[in-house]
C-alpha cells in the first residue's frame, strides 16, 4: 500500500502484478414456473491478495526533500492509499499512470483498480477481482446530511424534466444497444446479464449473483453488452448458495465464469455493512428495480428487517415498493419471472448493488439485502470456495 504523506503526491510509471412499515404477514417466493411459497413473517471480510505492487520513479514531495520509493506494500498508521490488481496491460504487462496529481491534507485517494468514481476531490478506483464496498454513511455525513437524504439528492439528479412511458428502456434494441434517451439510459447497467430471464449482476469481474430459486445453471452461458457495445460471452463454472454458510440466507447464490470480464463492464459494488446496523436508516430511501424484460423503475425503500420461518429461511432482507415521486407508469410490481434482477441504490455517481428479486408481500417486494455483514461475510466464503474452478 502507499505511503500516506502530509502534502502532495506525484504517481508515476506503476507496474503492477495483475433494499419503516411492516411486510405482510406472508412472502410470495417468485419461481420460473408461476409457483409460489408462502413464508410466515418472523421477523468483508475481503479476501486480500499478498500481490506485490511495485511504484517506480515516485517523486514524493516531504519536508521539502524528494524521495523514491518502490515496491510500496506498506501501511501507514495514519491512513492508507492503495493500489493494487489494476488489471490493466501496456507494453509488456506495464501500466502507466502519468500526472495523477493529489492533495492529501483531507482528501483521499484511493487506487485499487479499474471501476472510478470521483466525488468531494475523492478518487476511488477498486479491485475488480473482490466485492468493494461504498460507506454510504459517510458520504452522507461529508454532506451533512442523513442517509436518505442523500441518497434522494443524488437520486434527483438523474430526474427528467418529463418523464414518458418507454422511460423505463435500459435498451433501445434489446440486448444489443444500450438506450441513450431514456431516463433508465442514464445508469450503467453493463454488468447485468439480460440475455436471460434469471438475470445475473457481477459484484467482482468473475462472480455475478443470483436468486438461489432461480440461479443459472452450471454450464450455462451468460452474456453482457459491454461498454463499446461488443457482446461478452462467459460461461458458469461454479456456483454456491450462501445457506451453505449461514441458514439464514436462503434465496441467495454466488456463480463463478470461466474467466473474468474485461474493464469495459460493469461492476457493482455493494453498500458498507454500517448501513444495516440501524434498521430504520434506509426507510424511504429511492431504490431501483429492474425486471425480466430489461426495465428499470424508480422505486422506494419502506425498511430493513429480519424475516424467515423453519421451512424457508429469508432473513435479512430489504422491502420495498411504489414511489410516489414518480408516474404510475414508473412503478413495476413484481411478477413471476422477475427472480434474480437486481435492485441498487445510486450514491456517488455510481448504481450500488442492494438485492436481487425473490420474492413480494401485501405492498412491496423483498429481497435478501447485500448491506448486511452476514450476508457479505457468506459472499466472501463462496468467492473462497470457488477459487480452484
């Protein structure tokens, strides 16, 4: 890891080695085959890599002297910067990153890969290869304002003036061309298989997750329409269902590809487990559904809870439903089908994954939510399980 200095930093030549109301008193669990179970109402660790990162001609700036460092795996007492598993080849496996000029006395900057946001002079850039978590909470807080109000002033800033039906597009031709005039055209939804019904959102460049009810099979091909508009095809190598590392999250699963996706498609990170720690906190907060037809709507989180019964463990899950902000025409209730599309909030520029459809209630959808620890605990248990595949 970077040093973290009192002034400036000059980064050079680095060549790197790589969803507060109650839910009803039953949940529908949505299947392919319009089948339902009914379920009584109950209520990161990040695997890091040992790579080694080595930063060559670093003019560092300190008390008016200069210094060179390299191979710079270090941690400072007094705050991180890191790069590592940039992924990104030039010239002989080299990556270059020239007049990266940052002022560290109060803000961060942070190099961890290819996924960038930029907000309040902070740069982030993380690690495709393992879930990334967004500390929503403190970018509220850097706004002094609570979580909701936050998230709905970022939220707004994707309004339109008008909205119209066909707003709701995330395609203009369905699978292969991304839609520029709509308002779903706005956000990067790059890193969500909708080649098929059952969906499949990356949350790392090779794992994507998935209703475990509704999960792709081992075998099956994904596809996602990158960036440039260039269909990538991957395959399931792999799959694990989080209730194999805890009971409680019984319609949630992790798949693996044959080989990760390249930087030109999305992935999503995940809300910081601080988020989940009041359960109220996200009550109200504006949440995006998507569905089996490749639609994105404007909706409204009602709370966290626990949820589950003996037969069917649900818990730890997020309820959601109609926001009346928006058209009639921008609201979608759930139907059959809909398993395992994704849901996210919007924070910092950027679509954070919060659930995948699998089930609803009286009044609202609910899903497994992804800002629980347990919950990003089992995701790194299955990313390790997966890792010789």
């Amino acid at each position: 890891m970077l040093q973290k200095f009192d002034k400036y930093i000059l980064l050079a030549f680095a060549v790197l080695s790589l969803s507060s109301c109650d839910v009803s008193n039953k949940i529908i669990i949505l299947t392919d085959k319009n089948t339902t179970k009914e379920v009584l109402d109950t209520n990161q660790s990040r695997i890091q890599d040992s790579n080694t990162n080595t930063v060559a001609n670093q003019n560092t700036t300190q008390d008016g002297g200069t210094s060179t460092v390299a191979n710079q795996n270090t941690t400072q007492d007094g705050g991180t910067s890191t790069v590592e598993d940039q992924n990104t080849t030039q010239d002989g496996n080299t990556s270059t990153v020239e007049d990266q000029n940052t002022t560290q006395d109060g803000n961060t900057s942070t190099v961890e890969d290819q996924n960038t946001t930029q907000e309040n002079n902070t740069s982030v850039v993380f690690d495709r290869t393992k879930i990334h978590l967004v500390d929503i909470v403190s970018l509220a807080k850097a706004k002094n304002q609570n979580v909701v109000e936050y998230l709905t002033s970022e939220f707004k800033k994707k309004d339109k003036t008008n909205f119209i039906d066909g707003d709701q597009n995330i395609f203009s031709t369905k699978g292969t061309v991304f839609a520029t005039d709509t308002w779903a055209g706005q956000f990067d939804f790059s890193g969500v298989g909708w080649d098929h019904v059952k969906a499949g959102t990356l949350i790392t460049n090779q794992h994507i997750v998935v209703a475990a009810h509704y999960a792709r099979s081992k075998g099956a091909t994904i596809k996602f329409l990158n960036a440039d508009g260039v269909i990538e095809q991957r395959k399931i190598v792999a799959l694990k269902y989080l209730r194999k590392f805890n009971a409680e999250l019984g319609d949630a699963c992790v798949e693996k590809l044959d080989k990760p996706v390249s930087d030109k498609v999305k992935v999503y990170a995940l809300p910081k487990s601080d988020i989940s720690d009041d359960l109220n906190t996200l009550d109200g907060a504006p949440y995006i559904m998507t569905d089996q037809v490749a639609k994105a709507f404007p909706e409204k989180i009602k709370t966290l809870r626990y949820l589950g019964n003996k037969d069917y463990s649900v818990y730890h899950v997020v309820n959601w439903g109609k926001n009346s902000d928006y058209p009639n025409f921008m609201y979608h209730g759930a139907r059959s089908g809909d398993s395992g599309n994704p849901h996210f909030l919007y924070a910092n520029g950027e679509l954070v994954l919060g659930s995948v459809l699998f089930g609803y209630g009286n009044g609202g959808m609910v899903s497994h939510f992804y800002g629980f620890k347990l919950i990003q605990d089992a995701i790194n248990q299955a990313i390790e399980d997966m890792k010789d595949f």
